[in-house]
C-alpha cells in the first residue's frame, strides 16, 4: 500500500514571540514657555510639521514688554544725565580740594615765619577740610549715579531678553505631535506644554508582553514589526525592556528600534515579532504528529515497515511543528497520522514532490506564545 511520507531534516529554527502595539515617538520633547502670564498672539505650526532646532513656534503678546522699554529708554537718559552732572560736580569738587590744599600748605611754610597768623591758618585748615567733605560727597553721588544708570541698563537687558523670548522656538528638531497652544491663551508653567515634539522625527515600536515572555527577552534581539498599509515588514532591534512588570496587568513595556521609520506616525497599530531564540531540530507537518491523551506520535517507515515513535513537540505555527525530540535527521515520517494505519503493516513509502524541498528548507520561522508548543 503506497503511502505518502516527509523525509526528517534538522533546520535552523528561529522562536519568535509575538508582540502587538503601536508606533511611538523615541523621545518626546515639551516645549514651555519661558515667558510666564502672558497671552499667545500668534501660533506658527501645526501637528504633523517637521520643524528645524530654533525654529518659531509661537509668538506672545509683548504689548506692556514694549511699553516699558519705551520708559526705560527715557530712564537710562536720565541716568546717563545723572552721571554726566555727578562726574562734573567730581571735576569741580577734584580742583577746590587741589586749591584748598595749595592755599594750606602755603599758609604752614609761612607761618612759623610770622607771615600768616593762626587765624588764617585756621580758617585754611577748615576750608581745605570741607573741600575734602565736598570732594567725598561727590564721589558718592557719582558712584550712585552709576549704580542706578547700571540697574536701569540691567532692566532693559531683562525686558528685552522678554521680548526675545517672546517667541517660543523649538529646542530640537522633529515632527510635531501635539499643540495645546491657543491664540489668547495665558502662558503657566503649571499648565500643559503648548507643543510635543517628537525629537528628530524617530518613531519605534511600544508593545506590551507577558511576563512569560518578557523574562525570556533580551535586549539587542532582532525583530520584525508589520504595519497596514506596507507591503513588507520591517526588520528592528530591541532596544529597551521595562525595569519592571506593571502589578496589575502583569506585563511589561518593550520598545523596538526600526531600521527604517521614514514617513511613519505616532499611534499606528502593528503586530510584530521578536526573534526570542534559535536552534537546530527537526520540523513536520502539523498533520504528522498525532496527539492522544497528551502523548505526540509519529508513524515512521522504516525498511517498508510502520511503526509508532513518541515525540517531544515544541513550537507550533503555521501547520508545522517543532520535534525536541524521537525523531532522527533523514528518518521518514507519514504525512498524515491517521487511524488507517496499523504498527508493523507493510507499506511503499512515497515521498511527495511538495515535501522534497519542505525537509530541507521548511518554514524555519516559528512563532510561539507564553505555552511552547501552543498557536497564538
């Protein structure tokens, strides 16, 4: 009796564990304004923009910042003013404490000659000493003239970096994702950002994995990640595992790099894979292994003679299944386990054309759950 047999080949099996989330951006940048109390005038981008670093993302009502550096102007000439009549009333007090001084010192060589009196020696004395209180005081009028003329220059510096930052620029470069800001609105620190950036654009896959799966997940592991609308998946890296398990869902956070994110958004559903494990066993049609009372079978021909070899399955996916163990490298396996078959019924093996090429080259890529052996 003919019967329709696959040749056992061992292969390169690579396990993957199956991942569903979304895109997300690798790095999300707020953006706040410095400016504090004041209403937004004018908003320049919308979500979905790429923008450069620096560039305007809104401007604000700068309406009392321009008034008072109107009346700054007119303060800082009036202090520039200030110091110039301090500075002269120095000159001044500078040349009548010299004069006093002269006017003293000759008076001393003269006296003990008896060409001045006491009296006027006295009366230079005093003079030459309120030249100097003079000259004291007005050293410090001017170094109060320069202080305030200091302050109001260091006012106009503060409102005109206000001004500057009236416009709120972007501080790196990337797609918009979000915008808060609102003609009118008053700026808060406390508020939300008025934008999201995503820096530079980067996108990557965010998937929550069980916990049976996310102890056996490693970072650098290769992965695959599908998107509707694409035609083809996209290879990408496991970058980042979460420190811990959520207690309540019992699951935890992955994020896989793509090799290629250009033209992708934010909060795409896609389904993906991550390469968990490889090794070398030995794959078969599902409808080779028999399963009865939680034992795997297998009928193998040997010698033109059936027989019956427990196996140890692995994984499970897409028809085919992973043999751990009972079944040798070049061991011929009945396609289809059936209730026909008898132990020790003679037969003619007959290899089919389609499974020539399966025993070597079979679908190596298998995708298990948290329970090896099981379909998704």
């Amino acid at each position: 009796m003919p019967v329709t047999v696959v040749v056992a080949r061992q292969t390169d099996v690579t396990e993957r564990l199956p991942v569903v989330g979304s895109l997300a951006a690798r790095e999300e940048v707020q953006v706040y304004s410095s400016v504090q109390g004041q209403a937004i005038e004018q908003i320049l981008v919308e979500v979905g923009q790429h923008v450069a670093k620096g560039e305007a993302l809104a401007v604000l009502d700068m309406t009392v910042a321009r008034m008072l550096l109107d009346k700054n102007s007119v303060s800082i000439m009036r202090a520039k003013t200030a110091v110039s009549v301090e500075a002269s009333r120095l000159d001044v007090a500078l040349v009548s404490e010299a004069e006093a001084r002269k006017i003293l010192e000759r008076s001393r060589a003269l006296q003990p000659k008896g060409a001045v009196s006491q009296q006027v020696l006295d009366e230079h004395q005093n003079a030459h000493a309120r030249a100097v209180a003079e000259l004291g005081l007005a050293r410090q009028s001017l170094a109060l003239a320069e202080a305030d003329a200091e302050l109001v220059a260091r006012e106009r510096k503060e409102i005109e970096l206000t001004i500057e930052r009236s416009t709120v620029r972007a501080p790196e470069a990337g797609l918009v994702l979000k915008r808060t800001a609102r003609i009118g609105a008053m700026t808060s620190g406390s508020a939300d950002p008025l934008f999201v950036i995503a820096r530079d654009a980067v996108m990557e896959f965010v998937a929550q994995v069980t916990e049976t799966s996310f102890v056996r997940l490693q970072e650098g592991m290769r992965a695959v990640v599908t998107l509707p609308g694409r035609d083809r998946p996209i290879g990408g890296t496991l970058r980042l595992s979460a420190a811990q398990l959520d207690p309540a869902t019992r699951s935890g956070e992955v994020r896989i790099e793509l090799d290629d994110d250009q033209g992708l958004r934010p909060g795409v559903f896609a389904r993906g894979s991550i390469n968990a494990s490889s090794r070398n066993n030995i794959l078969l049609p599902g409808s080779a292994v028999k399963t009865s009372s939680g034992q795997n079978s297998v009928f193998i021909v040997k010698d033109g003679v059936v027989g019956v070899r427990k196996v140890t399955v692995g994984a499970r996916q897409d028809g085919f299944v992973e043999i751990v163990g009972g079944v040798s490298d070049g061991e011929m396996i009945v396609l289809k386990s059936g209730g026909f078959l008898k132990t020790q019924e003679r037969v003619r093996p007959v290899i089919t054309a389609s499974d020539r090429p399966l025993a070597g080259n079979m679908a190596a890529h298998l995708q298990t759950t948290d329970h090896e052996g099981t379909l998704q």
